[in-house]
C-alpha cells in the first residue's frame, strides 16, 4: 500500500512550532507513516502515562485511540 503525503493547511510541512512560553521557532518534523507503522500497520505511543494506538486502516487512513 502506497503511503499518502497530505499537507495541513494549518500547519504546513516547514511551519514554525513554538509557544507563548518558547520564543524560539522550530520546524515541524515529518515522518513517513510507513516508517512508524513498520509492517504490523500499527505503533503503540505511550504519552503522560498513557497507551494510546497508532493504525493504518484498509483504506490507508490513520486512526489515533487509547
């Protein structure tokens, strides 16, 4: 299955992340799904304690639950 590259109009490829508390702007990283999901079509995440999952549908769209 080919990995579809979208572009957010919110946050294109290359815009500048920071907060009120960081005044110094970084770029967004971009990763290749393909590269996260690896051959499963799935990445576990743990965040702030918590478990969430990362997979790809039949379709190719990604799914984010916990």
């Amino acid at each position: 299955m080919k990995a579809e590259v979208r572009k957010d109009s919110d946050n294109p490829a290359g815009a500048t992340l920071g907060t009120a508390r960081d005044a110094t702007p970084r770029k967004a990283r971009t990763v290749c799904s393909a590269e996260l999901l690896g051959g499963a079509g799935m990445l576990m995440i743990e965040h702030q304690g918590e478990i969430y999952c990362l997979r790809q549908t039949r379709r190719g769209r990604l799914i984010l639950t916990k």
